[in-house]
C-alpha cells in the first residue's frame, strides 16, 4: 500500500519536473544565442576597425605624397618666376597636364565659383563644372592652322590691350609653356556687372594661400571688359587653367556681362570681335577655330551662345567679317 502511494507521488511529481527541464533548456538556448549575437558583434567591430586603420593609412599616405609633389611643382615655379623676372629666352617648363587628382582645380574658371573683388554672385547663378557632354552637337573639331610655341611668342601686344600679368602661381598662372594653339576658346565670366580688372584680380588672389585655402585653380590670357577694355593676364606662349583638357592647346578669353542672361554688351562684343580677330590672323586660324567652353567639356559657358547657337554662329560671321575689313589690324590699330 505505501509502495503504491509512492509510485502515485513521483508520477504527479513529473509534469513539473518536466516543465523546469523545459525552462532550462529554454534558457540555455537564449543564452546560446545571446552569445553568438555577442560574438558576432565582434567580429563586425573588428572587421570596422581594420577597413578603418587602412583607409586611414590610404589617407595618410596620398597626403605625404601630395605634400611632396607640390613641393616639387612649387619649386619648379619658382624657377619659372626666376626665369621670367630675369627676361630670359629660354623655353618654359614642358610639363604633362595636372590630373583631377591632384590639389589644383585645373579645368576651373571663375564662371560663379567665387566672386571676383568687386562683386558677389547672383543666387541661382552658379555654373555647374558637371554638365553633361553636349548631345545635340559634336564638339567643334580642330581646323586647319595653327600657332606653336615660337610663333606664339612672337605676337605683339597691340596697343589697346592693356598687360596685367598675373604673378607666377601653381594656381593661376603656372609658366608651363603653350606648345601650340589650336582654338581660342571663349568664356563668361558668370558674374553679373564684374569688371575686366576685378575678374583679373581674382585670378591673382588665387596665388595667395590665405584668399584661396582650398588650392582652387583658375585663369584667362585675356578678360575682356563692360566698357570694352581688355586687359591680358597671362602670355600667349604660357598655359592657362581654363579649358581642361585642352589647356595646352587653347587660348582662352573670360568676358564680363552686365546680367544673368550673359549677353555681353555691345562695347564688350565689339571689343571681343576685335581682339578674336587680331589673334585669328596672327595665329593662321579662322573663324571657325573659335569654340565655346562648352565645346569643350560641356559647361554652360558662355551661357548666352550656348542657349542662343544662332547668335554664336552670327558672332563668329561677324569676325569674319572684320578680318575681310581689316586685312592687317596690328598695322590699322597698333
């Protein structure tokens, strides 16, 4: 009889012994977990930690890099500067295109990415250096003629051009020598109302380190101005960083613009027909070696030719028309 109490005691003692065994395995089961979870945690901060130290090695190495390559290039403008303050004949430095990679902005110009000194830039008016490539027309192609290096340094300054040299900057005038001329590219400058000598001056500022932190890259051979003065920043035998890729082959003019539209005046068009002119017969090219910035890598500049195409094909008739009226236009206008 108590045997038989027994047997009944531990078979009522079961369902709850099962239940514990159930809440044990059921807690070691979410402790197991917990730890994979921890576990796996781990791995990916270790995993963080290594793509880190390595993209800051990457970081810390094309710094000394850069660091030690513009010390290189500053030293060979300084040079260049040496040379130049002394008028010596000897040829430039030949020196292959700066990559994108590098400090300077090369295919840079002033068209609204900072005002020059006497003027701010209209909200809404920035050009965007990431324009698409033209689609609706294929890029103006070389023609015939051309100036090379000799030849470049043999034009004259006309009389009515004023000179305003830039100083020797990696920034904006770097002295690597133009080794031939194949089109002369026109620009607008992209702030409304700016004056020739103001764009200029902004080129300038590029070469001090305190008004151009960010190592921004920009110049002009010449700007033409509202009232139709031109003044020439850089020689036509040295490069300007205005027409990336093609600086090494193009003259470049910047031209001011009293409103947003970029239309340029009518003092500012003559004295742009004038001087495209004068550079076209002393160079060997024609009217159809004139390019649009556009043309060339697909910025929105000069803005008004690029939404107006009938009037830059009237413009560039309109050159062609004045060198058939002045034949020799350093002899009529010295």
């Amino acid at each position: 009889m108590a045997e038989g109490k027994l047997r009944e005691t531990d078979f009522d003692a079961l369902p709850e012994q099962n239940e514990e065994a159930a809440e044990e395995k059921r807690r070691r089961k979410a402790e197991l977990l917990e730890a994979r979870e921890k576990d796996r945690k781990r791995r990916e901060l270790a995993i963080i930690l290594v793509v880190v130290l390595v993209i800051a090695f990457v970081t810390i190495l094309a710094v000394i890099i850069s660091r030690e390559s513009s010390a290189r290039r500053q030293e060979e403008d300084r040079e260049i500067a040496r040379r130049t303050e002394a008028g010596t004949d000897e040829p430039l430095t030949l020196r292959p295109e700066t990559q994108e990679s590098e400090k300077v902005v090369v295919e840079s110009t002033p068209d609204n990415d900072e005002a020059p000194s006497d003027a701010t830039v209209p909200e809404g008016g920035s050009e965007s250096a990431d324009e698409p490539s033209p689609e609706t027309e294929e890029p103006e192609s070389v023609g015939p003629g051309y100036a090379d290096a000799e030849e470049l340094r043999a034009i004259k300054k006309p009389s009515w051009v004023e000179e305003a040299l830039l100083t020797v900057s990696e920034y904006s005038r770097p002295g690597f020598a133009l080794t031939e001329a194949n089109n002369i590219v026109i620009h607008y400058v992209g702030n409304p109302g700016t004056t020739a000598m103001g764009n200029r001056d902004y080129f300038e500022s590029l070469s001090d380190p305190k008004q151009n932190p960010t190592g921004h890259g920009a110049s002009s051979h010449y700007v033409v101005g509202l009232q139709g003065e031109i003044i020439q920043c850089i020689p036509l035998y040295e490069v300007a960083f205005a027409n990336y890729p093609r600086n090494y082959d193009t003259i470049s003019i910047e031209v001011c613009h009293p409103d947003e539209g970029g239309e340029f005046n009518n003092d500012t068009y003559w004295a742009l027909v004038r001087l495209a002119a004068y550079l076209l017969e002393k160079t060997g090219m024609n009217p159809e070696q004139l390019i649009r910035h556009y043309d060339v890598s697909g910025k929105l500049c000069p803005i008004f030719y690029v939404e107006h195409p009938e009037a830059w094909t009237q413009f560039k008739h309109a050159v062609g028309e004045y060198m058939k009226e002045h034949p020799d236009i350093e002899t009529e206008f010295p």
